[in-house]
C-alpha cells in the first residue's frame, strides 16, 4: 500500500514539472506581443436628465459631476498560443497501428473458430465460451491499461475496447444464427447488453471512432430481429432507440462526423427493413422522419458555435436530409403527407436559424424546403411534364445555394447532378411543337447557366491571369464555353427545326457574331480559353461552307449571306492586324503568334471562301458559267497582287512566296484553260482587265522596292 502511494506521489510530481515547463513556454511567447500594447484611454461622459435640471440650480456641482472621467481600460491580452504540433505521418501510421491489428484479430478469431469448426477440434459451446472469454479479457487487460493512466497507451484501450465490443457482439449472432446453439431471446439478451456496454464505453471514452465503431456493430442486430421473426415496427423502434441513444453521447463530446455516418448507417438499416418486409409504410415513412428530426436537432446543437469548416457541414446537413426526400419517394407511391410533414420541420428550423441571424443557415434550409415543396408538387402527378422543369430548376437552387454558403463538395455533387439533368433533356426533349414545356426548358437551363456564371463573378472575382502556364478556373474558363455550347446546341436544333433542312445557316452566322464578339467583351465575361474555342467553331463553320450545297427557297438567301459574312470577318481580322486596329491592340499584340503565317492563312481562306461563293452562285444559276470562270481567273491574280503588296510592305516572307505561287496559278489558269472556255469578246476583256491590272500592281511594287533600296 505504501508504494502504491509513493508512486502516485511520484507521478503527480513529474505532471506538475511538465505543467510549470509548459507554463513558463506559454509566459516566454507571450511576452513580446502584450509588451507593444498601449493602454487604452476611455472617456465616459454621464449625461442624465436629472443632472441637467440639477445644473441650473448648482452650475459648480453639476460641473464635477459632467466631467470628464478618465478610466484606464487594460488591453485584451491574447495569449499566442503555441500551434499545434502536426502529426508525421510516421506518428499517423503508428497510431492507425492499434486499430489494424485489432480487425486482423478479429478476423482471425472468426477464422480460428471457423477451422476447429471444420476439423471437429472442440464443441460448438466450447468455441463460444473462448470467443465470450476472449471478449472479456479484452475488457480487462483494457481497463487495466486504463488505469495506468499512460497518453501512449489510451489510443491501444479504446481499440481493445471496441474489439471486446465487436466480438462479443459477432459471437452472440454466431450463437444464435450459425450454430442454434443459444436461445433466440437469451441472444437477444446478451446482445443488448453487450449494446450498452457499447454505448456506455462511448460516453466514457469520448471517442468519435469508437463511436461510429458501436454504431455499426449494434445495427448488425436487426439482422437478428429479422431472423426471430419480429415485425418491422419492432425491429425500427430498436432502430430508433439506438440512434438516440447515440444522440446524446454525440452532443456531449460535439463528435460532427459520427452524427452523419450514424445517421447514414440508420437510413441504411431502415431501407433494408424495408425491403425485406415492403408493409406497412407509414412506420417507415415515420421512422425516417424521426431520424431527420435528429438529424437536425442534433446538428444545431453541435455548431452553435460556427467555426472553420460551417460551409461543409452546412453542405452534408443540406445532402443528407435531400437523401432524405429521395428516400421517402422511395418508400411509397403516395408520399405527399410525409414529404408534407418535413416541410413543416424544414420550416421550423429555418425559423429558428433566422430567429439566431444565422443566414447562411437559413438559405440551406430554405432551400431544402423548397425542394421538398417540388417533390410534393412531384408526388401530386399534377402535369406529366412537371418534372422535366421541377429536376433541373432543383438542381440549379442547390448549386446556387452551394455557392452562397461555399461549400465545394456541395458544388461539386450537384454540378454533376445538373449535368446529368441537363444531358438527359438534351437527349430526351425536342424544340417542336414550338409551344411546349420541353421547348422552354430549353431556355430556361439556359438562363440558370447565366445566373450561375454571374453569381459567381459576383461572389469572388475571378483572377485571369494572361501566363499559358496559370491554372484552369473552372467558373471563369470552363463554364462560359459550356454556356455557350448549350445555346448553340439550341440553336442548332431550333435551326434545323424551323429554318433550314439541311445546313444550320443561321448557326454558321451566330458562330461569327459570337466570335467576333468575343474577341472585344472583357475577359471576365468570356475566360481565357472561350474565344479560342469560338475561333475552332469559326474554322469548322468555314470547311462546311467551301464546297456548293444543294438548297432551295430561303436556304439559297441564307447560304450566300453566311458565305459572304465570314468573307467580311475575314477581311476586316485581316486589316486590323495590318493596321493595329483594336484587335491587334486588345489581343494579337499580347499573343506570341506568326504573323507572317497568320496572313497566309487568312489570305488562302478568304479566297478559298469566295471562290466558294462563286461556285455557289453558278451551282444556283443565278451567275453565267463564263462570268464565273473569268471572275475565279481575276480573283487570282487580285489575291496575289494583294499578296504581293502585304509581302513587300510588311516583308513578309511566307505572303510573298504565296503570291508568286498564286501568279503561276493564275497564269497556267488562264493560258490553258480560260483560253479553250472563253469567246473573243470575253477573252479580249479579261486579257486587257488582267493586264492593265497587273501593270499598275507591278508599278507599285517597283515604286515601293526603290523607296526600301533607298532607304
């Protein structure tokens, strides 16, 4: 006894030196920031009605009593706190230690049981006396480890703990199930102490793993129920019992994650309730609710105090009571009253969240109303195509609100919800008839895609960095490009629908006014990467219009109307860069680009793009064949003139071995082919035209060599 005493004197001695060490570590780190402190000054000025009555009767009285006091207020000490030591991985590894080897023991055990089961070594009872006993020695060597009191050893007793726990609980359901070895109810007994055990070394451990550890382990006994043939009511008030039980162990020790794998784990064991039984739904809709209920209540009383990560349990809080509403469609066609039912307690709480001034709060749970609003609009079948317009506009709420509240796995999982929503309306709905809710949901996924995108330049602006090297933003770069491929994905099929048959004309013509407008609108609208797709798009779009196309009655208007704006863009991309317009200004001059390259290729489309056109107006007859050969003849040798006279102003090399390649072209065009085609009168005027024309472009090529030799 004596040295037992010793040695708690001793120990309590070694803690108070640590105590001292750590306080005077805390004094030192402390001392450089309180010393710059000035003491503050606060002056105070009584003023009260009586006072001032009191003056006019006693000017000197009324005099000291209004003065000035001077009331020297300390300053706030905050204390510098040491920052917490982060753990190495190495120190997380051998801290996980504990825990894998307990499940290897476990398995091992089952194993061990399962191979003397095998060879008949030992009797049914005898195996389960060495699993109790196994279980029970767990416990102890647990509770002795406790009591020495040792930081080492507390992560080792709580996995002893569970293990004494998970044991215990498998060999109970062995007994019964397996073997037939122990009376149903006697199980039933042994389990629910077994239970309490679980819950009561939860409370005492203050272990959030040990906790979702029991959780799980307990909800492996409605197995048991369901195999003693116990109704579904019974086996869901069990359900309940042991979620509320957990609750107040959760609040006490503020566990956040437990609460929501808990309650996953309850929702999980409602639903296979369900299905094995499917009767009754009422007590299953009224189950799920109560746990919701928790679910909500539990929650506000572990984040009254708001702290650094609100916005991701905001965002699980917000997921798993949708769950929630997807679960209660699932358990009944007719889920209106129950649906009806958690609006009212959404309600209630968003009440309370706007009564405490907690409006992120208040969105998520608004929002989540709303929602369950829709699957009660749902769940009415009041239009066959309500849920075509309700998915995606709930869908779009939910990233809204993610966004307001900033949590990024929220965003994330309704983002791909949204996409999923939107791709199957793509695939699945029609723009005709042209008054129909598929055709306006259309534009309605349209304008919650704006919203989005402006909400969110709204919330944080979007640094664009022009470095090639800088980071993708998926809300400043990529969701302008999906913006803009939905519209033309509709105007595309609006196009086909209700203006042409064959060729998106008017698809074509939007391309170019999109790109061009791009190329001016203010890079936080359209991204770094927006303008470059525009620009594809624009290629794409001019490859089609190259070659003739079969139309008739408005097509033809629309053909030769397209053609001729993607020459004028052309052109116009061409001179402006030439000229260092706005363009070359705002954008080419920032760009590393061959502009010699850049020129060559313009030229070559623009002239590849009216030769189309030309071809086109001969294919439609509304041009002579001969007018169109003696117009390709002279666009030649227009284009490399031009060619010519950019290669020699800008000394461009590539522009100027394309315009000499272009004369050749036209020469041997016009020698052996133009000759055979053409009559006198219409050979003698292309001749004199080409000639003259070639002499005045050569005089300036001449004049403008001599001024660069000169030079």
């Amino acid at each position: 006894m004596q040295n037992d005493t010793e040695k708690r004197i001793d120990y309590l001695e070694k803690e108070v030196r640590e105590l001292r060490l750590e306080l005077n570590q805390l004094k030192s780190a402390t001392t450089g920031f309180e010393q710059p402190l000035p003491i503050k000054v606060k002056k105070t000025v009584e003023k009260v009605p009586m006072e001032l009555q009191k003056a006019k009767v006693n000017p000197v009285n009324s005099t000291e009593k209004t003065r000035p006091k001077i009331q020297t207020v300390p300053p706030s000490k905050k204390q510098a706190l040491p920052p917490k030591k982060q753990k190495s991985f190495e120190e997380i590894i051998v801290w996980s230690l504990p825990k894998i080897f307990m499940i290897i023991l476990v398995l091992g055990v089952l194993w061990g049981l399962k191979l003397i089961s095998d060879f008949g070594l030992l009797s049914t009872e005898v195996k389960l006396v060495l699993a109790y006993g196994l279980s029970i020695a767990l416990f102890v060597i647990a509770y002795r480890m406790d009591k020495m009191k040792r930081d080492t050893s507390q992560v080792l007793t709580v996995v002893l703990y569970g293990g004494t726990f998970c044991i215990g609980i498998l060999t109970t359901a062995a007994g019964a199930i397996i073997y037939e070895v122990l009376g149903l109810y006697f199980a039933l007994l042994i389990a629910f102490v077994y239970i309490a055990y679980g819950v009561a070394i939860c409370y005492v451990k203050k272990n959030e793993v040990l906790s979702i550890f029991v959780m799980f382990t307990s909800l492996l006994l409605p197995y048991l129920l369901e195999y003693m043939d116990f109704n579904g009511p019974w086996i869901l008030l069990y359900v309940l019992i042991i979620f509320i039980a957990m609750q107040f162990i959760l609040i006490k020790h503020v566990q956040k994650i437990a609460l929501y794998i808990t309650y996953g784990f309850s929702i999980l064991a409602v639903i296979i309730i369900w299905l094995l039984n499917q009767e009754h739904h009422w007590f299953y809709l009224s189950s799920v609710i109560i746990l919701n209920g928790l679910l909500l209540y539990v929650w506000w009383h572990q984040n009254k105090v708001r702290g650094e990560y609100i916005a991701f349990h905001e965002g699980l809080l917000f997921s798993l009571s949708g769950l929630t509403v997807a679960i209660v469609n699932f358990i009944t066609n007719e889920p209106e009253l129950a649906l009806f039912f958690l609006t009212i307690i959404y309600i209630q709480f968003a009440y309370q969240a706007y009564r405490n001034k907690i409006k992120q709060l208040v969105d998520v749970i608004g929002t989540l109303s709303i929602l369950t609003v829709f699957n009660m609009l749902l769940a009415l079948d009041l239009s066959n195509t309500i849920d075509i317009v309700l998915f995606p506009f709930s869908a779009f709420l939910s990233i809204m609100l993610a966004i307001r509240i900033g949590a990024t796995i929220m965003k994330i999982t309704y983002s791909i919800l949204m996409t999923i929503t939107v791709f199957n309306h793509l695939l699945l709905s029609d723009v005709k008839p042209f008054w129909t809710i598929e055709h306006a949901n259309y534009l309605f996924i349209l304008v919650y895609l704006i919203v989005i995108f402006l909400y969110v330049q709204k919330q944080r602006a979007v640094k664009v960095n022009d470095n090639s090297k800088a980071t993708i933003s998926f809300s400043g770069d990529l969701l302008p490009i999906i913006i803009t491929s939905f519209f033309f994905f509709y105007v595309n099929q609006f196009d086909y629908s209700y203006i042409s048959n064959d060729y998106p004309y008017a698809t074509f013509i939007l391309i170019a006014v999109a790109t061009f407008g791009s190329i001016f609108m203010p890079k936080r609208l359209t991204g770094r990467a927006l303008k470059y797709v525009l620009i594809f798009a624009f290629t794409i779009s001019t490859i089609n219009l190259l070659p003739s196309h079969y139309v008739f009655g408005l097509e033809i208007l629309l053909n030769i109307f397209a053609r001729f704006i993607y020459i004028c863009f052309i052109i116009w991309f061409m001179v402006d860069i030439l000229m260092k317009g706005t363009l070359y200004e705002t954008w080419i001059r920032k760009v590393k680009i061959d502009l010699d390259g850049l020129h060559t290729v313009c030229i070559l489309a623009g002239m590849m793009l009216l030769y189309g056109l030309l071809n086109q107006l001969q294919f439609d007859q509304l041009l002579n064949p001969i007018f169109v050969i003696a117009s390709k003849t002279i666009l030649l040798f227009i284009v490399s003139s031009i060619s010519l006279w950019i290669s020699t102003t800008y000394h461009y090399k590539k522009v100027k071995v394309m315009g000499y390649a272009l004369i050749v072209i036209a020469i041997f065009k016009l020698v052996f082919f133009d000759l055979s085609s053409l009559n006198l009168f219409i050979r003698a005027i292309l001749f004199i035209s080409i000639g003259g024309l070639g002499l005045f472009l050569s005089n300036k090529l001449l004049s403008k060599n001599g001024k660069v030799e000169e030079k």
